[in-house]
C-alpha cells in the first residue's frame, strides 16, 4: 500500500484539476516523477487504446529512469499484479487494455517522429 507525503498529496489532488498543463516543483527525490507517472498509468487504466508519452532530453536518461526505475516502482507500489508488457524495439510498455506509454527522448529525431506520427 503506498503512503504519500504532504506535498505529494497536494500535488495528487492538483493532478485530478481541469488543467491542460501542470508543473511540479519541489526538491530532489521528493516524488514529482513518481506521482507524475502514476497519474499517467492511471489515465492509461481508464480507457481502452489510450497513448501516452513520457520524454526526457535524452532516450538514454528516459529509459535509465522512468522504463527501468520510475514506473516499475509505481507498478509495484500503486498498481500491483497489474500486467506491463515492455516492447523495447519500438519503445513503449502495453497494458491489457491495449493502451500504450511510450518512453523516449527528444534527442533521438527519429524516435520522436514515430512518437508524434501517432498523434
Ligand atoms: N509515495 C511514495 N512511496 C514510495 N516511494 C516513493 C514515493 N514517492 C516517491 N518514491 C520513490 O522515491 C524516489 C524519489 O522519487 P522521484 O524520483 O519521483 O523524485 P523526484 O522529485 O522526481 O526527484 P528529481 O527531482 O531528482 O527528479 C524514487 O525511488 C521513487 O520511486
Ligand atoms: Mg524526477
């Protein structure tokens, strides 16, 4: 069962907001990524064939710290037993519902072209 600290909650209800855009901000290793991801994995849950996308600057850093760090984490913690079936070619994790979260960065042309081709 995961447990969230004060700013983490604040920042949880801030995420359920009718906004477009939201920034955190807060110090190292106080969560931001964590809840961020979360809130992606459950938006992913809610509808079927849903695409996301997670971006750092660079693919290495993405796939070092959200695709073998962040969100197996989340997994673990927020969402356990759910099934997260990584296709690594082409750069994202499938849920059973057929939704996507690709993992990539913005230095990697090529893979950014594929990302944005699909909407
Ligand atoms: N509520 C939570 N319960 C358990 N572990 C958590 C929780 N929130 C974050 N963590 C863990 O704490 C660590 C730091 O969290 P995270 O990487 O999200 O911080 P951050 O604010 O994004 O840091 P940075 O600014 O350095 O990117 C990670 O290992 C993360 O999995
Ligand atoms: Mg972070």
């Amino acid at each position: 069962m995961v447990s969230f600290s004060a700013g983490q909650e604040a920042a949880r209800r801030l995420l359920e907001g009718p906004q477009r855009y939201t920034c955190l901000a807060g110090v190292t290793r106080s969560g931001k990524t964590f809840l961020i991801v979360r809130a992606i994995v459950m938006r992913a849950l809610q509808e079927k064939n849903f695409r996301h996308a997670i971006l750092r600057f660079r693919a290495n850093a993405a796939r070092a710290s959200i695709a073998l760090g962040t969100l197996p984490q989340v997994v673990q913690l927020c969402f356990p037993g759910m099934p997260l079936k990584e296709h690594r070619q082409d750069g994202y994790f499938a849920l059973q519902n057929g939704s996507r979260i690709w993992i990539g960065g913005l230095d990697d042309k090529d893979r950014v072209e594929k990302i944005l081709g699909l909407e």
